[in-house]
C-alpha cells in the first residue's frame, strides 16, 4: 500500500517544537485528537496506529508534527516529528556556504571558493596506483571491521616512528573518514549528561557530536592574542566531575594554531587530576606545519598514553578526502568500543583506500617529498596572506603555523550599513557580503565558536588567492567608505 503525502498541517503550540521547526509544517495533535483520527484497517495503517500509540505513551514525545496522507484514500497524519537528537543538532555551516557557492558558480556567477576544507592538489599518484591496482587484483570485498591488517600494523609503524606512540594492531580502528573515527570516540565514552570541553574556536563538528551523544559541549574560549590556545588555567577552573573528554586539534581547523610541546604538558598536569577526563587528540593536520613549529602527540606525553585517543586521516595530508579514510589509536577498551559502534553501523572502511593508505604511509617520513611539496606550496600562500592581510585597516591576525586555514578578525568592519543589503553586524552578514559583493566564499567565524573572525581555506593557487584578496579588500573598504 503506498501513501502519498497530500497536504502539510501547521502550527505547532510547544516551545520545544517551534525550537525544533525544520521548516515541514507542525501539528499540535493533542493526545485526544491524535487518538481520534480514524485508519482503515489495512496492515500498514495499523502499525502506524500503534507506533503512534506508542510514542504518545512516552511522555516526551508529544507528536508536534504532522502530515496528511491519503492511504487507500482514507486520509490521516502521519507523525513527521524527528529525534530530539537529531533537531539539538546544527548542520554544518561550512557544507552550506560551500553548497551555496558551489550553485552560484554553476549558475554563472564567478565566485572564488574559499570554504572548502580541502587541499586543491591531487591525490599523488603513488597513492592512487595502490587503489587502482587494489581494483585490478580483486581486493574488492570487506575487510575486517577494524581495517586490514596490514594496514593498521603500518600506522602502528608510523606512530612508533613519527609520534612516539607505542600500539598494537587491536589498538587500532580504521574509519571512513576521521569524522568518522571522532564521532565514534565521542559515541563510545560518553554517557548522557557528561562534558565534552571544546576550545574555541573549535572544528565545527566536534560540539554537535557531543550532542548526538547527548552529552554537553563546554566551551572554552581562546583569544586571538593568545594564538587561539587554550589556557591551561581556564580549562583547571571549567573542569567538574562530569567532565569527561576534552578535544585539542593541533594544527587547529580552524585557526592553524599549533600547541607547543610545553603548553600540552601544562595542560596535561592539569588533565592528570581527573580520573575520569579523557582527551581526543585530532592530529589530522599533523604533516601540513611549518618550521619551526613541531607537532606534538597527546599521548606521547608522561601519563596520558592510557587517556588518550589519537585521532588521525589521510584527507588532509594525502589530498585523500575522497578516499574517506581516518583512524583512532589508543587503549584497547576504548578502541573496542568504537570497533563495537562501527561493527553496527558502516562495518569497514573500504578495502580499496585501504591499500592506497598502505601506499601512502609508505612514502616516507611526514609523506615524503611528495607531502613536502604540498606543504611548501601552503607556506607560501600563508605568507602572502599573512602579509596581504596584515595591511589592510583594522584586520587581527595570528600567524597560522600549520593546517591551511587563516582566521582573521574582521570585527572591525562590523557595525555598517550598506545599500540594498543591510547591516554587517556579525561574521555571518559579512561572509554573506562577501559573497554576494565580493564573490568570495568564506565560512563565517561563529560556525566555529568566534564571531568576530571569518575562515579562509588557503586550499587554493597563490593567484586565485591574489585575486580573492582583492575581492575582499575592494569589498570591506567599500563599507568604511
Ligand atoms: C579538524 C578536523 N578533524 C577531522 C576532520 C575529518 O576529516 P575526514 O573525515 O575527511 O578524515 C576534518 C575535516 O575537515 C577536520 O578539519
């Protein structure tokens, strides 16, 4: 039996509803109305009843939106209301703007994009052979939950030889992808009610999934005149009981920061008093750093290896974010864990960016000479930026020492009127302007816990960024006129 949706009801009467509003049309069916619509006795209806029924009974789920379908053309409401899980969550911003440029390019506007968190190099074709020879011999069916074997015995490898890290292959799980490979630590450690401590700014990702684990986000904010790091005396006054992981990212999407070697002790003194604080360490960024910068391990630090887990990927490094490939390491209990949620979700990565990742851990320290060419190339955008930006009125800057993200604090153009747009009072209306005037896209800053900044992906040739500075400037100083 097919039902066709015929009509939307509207108005939902509960504060937590219209918080919830997802723009389908709301329904306050009460409880005496719900029960009053009438279903024709068919199978499918009746499992409707009774899944309707159901949530009724439970007291927080009150049905607060509805459509009308026609089923065997009887019409009744077919409860449309999401998981309170999924309506606590904000999509990412930066898909959005990227999507949003993505159609204004495909409709002929020339918009330089400079959202995307992603090299704009090639996979090298090292990497690539090993995926397409993969296909060739018929390495084409699962693979372990947990990764390959081969696979996971390199990153031991690479950890014992880059990070000074010490794991055994069952201290491994390989993802698709290290969103993946977070969402799942996150999933796995946290129990509803717990903290998860963020530093802002912060990966977008990480505080809407500490709510899809009905945990809470605290954030932590770090200024722009400390390079975004986090002070170790704040996070000592902000911990509790309930804390329960603390995320650090170096190099840091989105401000490129990276936290010295003395600092992450400090902060690992302070850790060391929780006996319930775990920390995540995501070193996606790890090979994209510029001397005299050095990357640190989490857990390589005194006492930390047991409350670690390092998160790492080959998107970044590798130009690999097709490939969907990222990977936790730490403590076997924790592991399983996640090796447990993946089991009933995606089950392996897939086996043929598993043998390419094999290639590319293979190319040598950091990724060799080829990831080294990436890296230099990233350098040298940074310091046009750096320098570009560094001349334009009222701009703050903290000089990114790795990843290739520049967070500026543009909060100095706020506050303007401008003629047939609006006020620009906030990241988000300037990265709008921007877009819409200067035809550049951006991510605003509050995406990631500052709005007084606005990202750019350097990902992105030193002429397109040439022209995209002059786009902006031309723009930005239009406003102070
Ligand atoms: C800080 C950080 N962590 C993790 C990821 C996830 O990377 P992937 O899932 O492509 O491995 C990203 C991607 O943007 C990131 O910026």
């Amino acid at each position: 039996m097919s039902a066709q949706i015929s009509g939307i009801s509207s108005t939902c009467s509960t504060a937590s509803c219209k918080d919830h509003s997802l723009r389908l049309g709301f329904d306050s069916l009460s409880s005496n109305r719900a029960t009053s619509i009438s279903f024709s006795s068919q199978l499918n209806t009746n499992l409707s009843i009774k899944s309707l029924e159901t949530r009724r009974r439970h007291k927080t789920s009150k049905i607060c939106s509805a459509v009308i379908v026609e089923s065997n053309s009887e019409q009744m409401e077919l409860d449309t209301s999401l998981s309170p899980r999924v309506n606590s969550v904000k999509p990412s911003k930066t898909v959005a703007i990227t999507d949003q440029a993505t159609a204004l390019v495909e409709a002929g506007v020339p918009v330089i994009r400079l959202a995307a968190g992603e090299p704009d190099f090639d996979t090298p074709s090292v990497i690539a052979e090993a995926g397409i020879n993969a296909i060739r011999e018929g390495f084409t069916r699962y693979t372990p939950n947990a990764g390959t074997l081969e696979l996971r015995t390199a990153i031991c490898k690479k950890l014992k030889d880059e990070n000074d890290i010490s794991y055994t292959p069952d201290q491994v799980v390989v993802s698709n992808g290290a969103k993946q490979s977070i969402l799942q630590a996150i999933l796995a450690v946290c129990s509803p009610g717990d903290e998860v401590i963020i530093p802002a700014p912060f990966w977008v990702s990480y505080p809407e999934m500490a709510r899809l684990a009905d945990a809470t986000p605290v954030i932590l904010p770090a200024r722009i005149s400390e390079n975004f790091l986090l002070d170790p005396k704040l996070l000592e006054s902000k911990l509790t009981e309930k804390s329960r992981l603390l995320i650090l990212c170096s190099p840091s999407n989105p401000t490129g920061s990276v936290y010295p070697k003395k600092l992450l002790e400090q902060i690992a003194q302070v850790v060391a008093k929780h006996p319930r604080l775990l920390v995540l360490s995501d070193e996606i960024y790890e090979h994209i750093i510029y001397s005299p910068a050095v990357h640190t391990s989490f857990a390589s630090l005194p006492g930390m290896w047991e409350r670690t887990l390092t998160v790492n990927g080959f998107s970044k490094a590798f130009a690999m974010t097709g490939w969907r490939l990222g990977y936790i390491a730490g403590p076997k209990h924790f592991v399983a864990a996640c090796n447990k949620i993946q089991s009933q979700s995606t089950s392996g990565a897939s086996s043929i960016a598993q043998k390419a990742a094999v290639a590319a851990l293979g190319m040598g320290h950091a990724g060799g000479a080829a990831v080294s060419q990436m890296v230099k190339a990233f350098r040298e955008r940074r310091d046009f930026l750096v320098k570009a930006f560094g001349e334009l009125d009222g701009v703050k800057i903290s000089e990114p020492q790795g990843a290739f993200y520049l967070f500026l604090d543009f909060s100095y153009y706020y506050g303007n009127e401008v003629d047939g747009f609006g006020l620009i009072n906030d990241s988000e209306s300037l990265c709008r302007y921007l877009l819409e005037k200067g035809q550049v896209a951006l991510v605003p800053g509050d995406a990631f816990g500052d709005d007084t900044c606005i990202r750019i992906s350097y990902a992105a040739s030193l002429s397109t960024l040439q022209a995209a500075f002059e786009r902006i400037k031309k723009a930005v100083l239009t406003l102070k006129s």
